[in-house]
C-alpha cells in the first residue's frame, strides 16, 4: 500500500484524540471488571457484545484440551487452568484492497494476583487516575493496550472509514500462565499477513524474547513427632537441597547461550525478572527480588502440622530457554540434572522426587529485521510520537506473539505503552503513552490493510 497522506494522518490523529476521554473511560470499566484466572468470563462477555456493537463477526469458544495437549507449543493444563472462552470478532472490507494486508489485533484479558491488598494505596480495581497515570491490576498489563485496539478501529470508523483488508480481533485468557488462549485461536484456523499486540513495552518494539518453563518439584518425607525428630526426615530440608543444582542448570545455560543473538547485551539472557508473566508475585516481586534472577524459585509449599516434621514439601520454579532451544530439551536437562543429583542423596536416591509440568512449555522466537510489517509501525510511530524514531528492547518475559511467529510465520510486532509496576503494586500505564500508542494502531492498520469508505 502507498504511504498515508497527510491529510489522513492528520484526520485519524484528531479521532483518536477527540474520542480519548471515552476510550479511558472503557478502560477504566476494563480494570474494574477485576478477573483472576479463572474468572474472566464476565469480562469476556463485556468485551464480546462491545465487538458485536460494532457489526463485526464475534464468536465465542472454549478451550479444547485434548486438541491443546496434542500441540508442542501448548502450556501444560492443570486444575488451575482458566475455563475463561477465547472471544474472537473478524471485519470483513467490502472489497478486497489492492496491496491490502490482513492484519490479527491481539490482546490478553487475564491478569496475574494481586499480593496482600493493604499493601496497594488504593483498591487495586479502583482504575484511579492521577495526573498522567491510570492505576489498578491489569492498567499496564495489559487491559489499555486491549482497549487500544478496538479504539484504534473506531477511529477510522468515526471519519467515515474502515480496513480495506480482513482484520481479526483477538481477546484472550491464559497469557500469564500457559499461552493457551493465543494458541487456541492458532489451532481454531485465525491466520493473517502480521500481528500486532499492545503489550506495555515502552513504546519500543520486541526483537526477540525467551521461551518459559514453568515445573513443580515435589519431595515426600517422612512425619514424626517433633520429640523424635531425629528419626524423621523433614520433606522441607531434603525439598531445598534441589535448588543447588537448579541454580548451576541455570549457571550452565546462562554461560552456554551468553551470545544468543540479540540476547549478547543481557548479562543473564535467561533473566526472567521484570517482564509479564513471574510464575509468583507473593515471593518474586513482593520481595523485592533483582533483575538477574534466571530460576524464579517462587512458591514454597508444605507440611500439615507444626508439631509434626513434615511429610511434603512442594516448589513452584519458572525458568527461561533462549530462541531455538526447544521445552521439550530444556524440560528433559531438568529432569536429568534432578535425577542425577538424587542419585548422590542417601535418602533422595530411595525416594526421588517427583517434577511435573504445570504451566508454560513454550519456545522463545525472533523477529527478524527488515519486514514490511515493521517499516510501517516505523512509520506509524514516528508520526504518533511527534518524530522520534522506534527503539527495540529484547524481552526476558514470556510473549503470545511466540504462536503467530513460531506456527504461523508471519511477522508479530509487539508494540505497546509506557507502564510501570507490572505484576506489583501500584500498577500503573501513562494515559498520554496509551493515546499516542492508539494513534499508532489507528495509523498503521490505515497503512498496513488499506481503507475503504463504509
């Protein structure tokens, strides 16, 4: 497609920001909405009739497990998994463009825990605006850049225009925990020319992120009374002495994949720390906890009684693979490197400890430099942020745009506002970050797809 006039980038710049204050106001309703995994499906019925309102073809569908545990890239389902429907809603042009592109707007609607409450300033649903920042669980992470697809739609609509190319609208649960929504569209058939999702990286473009693991370590030990403790054996203590040589797994591959392109600036490439999707926020990020972890040891489980020496002991670890190493390898050095070291334990070697998958088992992607996709949310960009330049960040988090690159092969851009607190208290998203993104989309779906008069 030509470039844009400017005309027209001036015409859609002016109805994103005409409309904003009621865009933040959805917003607001989107934060407020609340839904820990599990329960959003009154959010996804919101969001369902507000794509039906707009004439597009909604449809609303289950997980399908077994079709998910047949795929490699699915997150491993447990009781925890959300029951939450995918909603999915498709604009059709009236006539194909010449040039035209199609184009899937992706957006999570799961948010992670909240932490102990009275630890937030205000109720963490509260969506409190103060000066430039929007506040409440999911603000940042991602419910404004959600919004912002749908609204950077509307605003071609209110100048009397609409894609010229076919567009799906992907609203999603399961992004924090197993990637499962996302890749349940991918198996439901949705395909496209690129993706765009608005996750809050700072308005810099994702080049490249780490794949996620996520695995439970269970050690069975053996109760008495704790008069005669010294003739038991504490599940805890014999539980903890696994996390030695976890942590020199994660010192062997940190040094192993040191150059891992895109990745050579990253002092600890398998960093999983500030990104989106800690498997814990009650241990990682309440605690304060640094950016050069790679093991996120986050949930600690155990025993039954204080006065018993306890019979179990649980632990909850994620950890991050480099673009190219596939789970299935990562999940089988684990499970030698647990092994092996229980087979030097006097009591682990009679009773070895159980792992089990639980969560992500995902491959990390690129994106590779010089698409098409790419030069025009340059271009979008610089005419959104008054002329400055797009800047790219490579992300030690887990990332949905993983199924569009990895299975579908086409170019995932994620692209999205300035936050701060993600997965902490407080979070917040800078409201003036959320329009100029908005104009952004708005500007480069015009581009990307084309337009056409309604």
């Amino acid at each position: 497609m030509p470039p844009l006039p400017d005309d027209l980038i001036a015409s859609i710049t002016k109805s994103v920001n005409d409309a904003f204050p009621s865009q933040l106001e959805y917003t607001q309703k989107l934060i407020r909405f609340g839904g820990q995994r599990g329960q959003e499906s009154d959010v996804q019925d919101f969001v369902a009739q507000q794509f039906a309102d707009r004439g597009y073809h909604t449809l609303t569908f289950p997980m399908d497990e077994e079709a998910l545990g047949k795929h490699v890239g699915a997150g491993k389902i447990s009781d925890l998994h959300s029951r939450a429907p995918c909603v999915v809603a498709t604009h059709k042009p009236k006539q194909q463009a010449e040039g035209g592109r199609s184009l899937i707007l992706n957006g999570h609607i799961d948010v992670v825990p909240l932490g102990p409450v009275d630890m937030w300033a205000d109720d963490p649903y509260s969506a409190k605006i103060k000066d430039d920042k929007l506040y409440g669980r999911g603000a940042g992470d991602m419910r404004s850049g959600h919004a912002a697809n749908l609204w950077a739609l509307d605003a071609l609509r209110r100048i009397g225009l609409q894609p010229a190319s076919e567009v799906i609208i992907q609203s999603v649960p399961e992004e924090e925990s197993t990637g499962n929504g996302t890749l349940m569209t991918h198996l439901k058939g949705y395909k496209a020319d690129a993706v765009l999702i608005p996750e809050p990286v700072q308005e810099q473009l994702v080049r490249a992120n780490v794949g996620v693991l996520w695995f439970q370590v269970e050690v069975r030990g053996r109760p008495v009374h704790v008069r005669a403790m010294s003739t038991g054996v504490n599940a805890i203590d014999a539980c903890w002495k696994l996390v030695g040589p976890l942590r020199e797994l994660e010192q062997e591959w940190n040094e192993r994949h040191v150059s891992a392109r895109f990745f050579e600036k990253e002092k600890h490439p398998l960093s999983e720390f500030c990104g989106f999707c800690v498997l814990s926020i009650y241990v990682s990020v309440f605690a304060n906890a640094v950016a050069t972890i790679d093991l996120n040891v986050a949930i600690v489980n155990a025993g039954d009684w204080q006065s018993s020496v306890p019979a179990w002991c649980k632990i909850q670890c994620r950890i991050a693979i480099v673009p190219g190493v596939s789970a299935a390898s990562a999940a089988s050095e684990i499970e030698a490197k647990i092994a092996s070291f229980s087979q030097q334990d006097p009591y682990l070697s009679e009773h070895p400890p159980t792992i089990t998958w639980n969560g992500f088992y995902s491959e990390g992607y690129v994106l590779e430099p010089g698409s098409s996709a790419e030069e025009v949310l340059q271009k979008a960009h610089r005419h959104a942020s008054g002329g400055k330049e797009l800047t790219y960040q490579t992300s030690t988090a887990y990332l949905d745009a993983r199924v569009h690159s990895l299975y579908d092969g086409i170019p995932a851009l994620v692209y999205g506002p300035i936050s701060g607190d993600i997965h902490g208290f407080d979070e917040w998203v800078s409201i003036e970050s959320v329009k100029r993104v908005t104009v952004a989309i708005a500007l480069f779906i015009a581009e990307w797809c084309g337009t056409e008069k309604i």
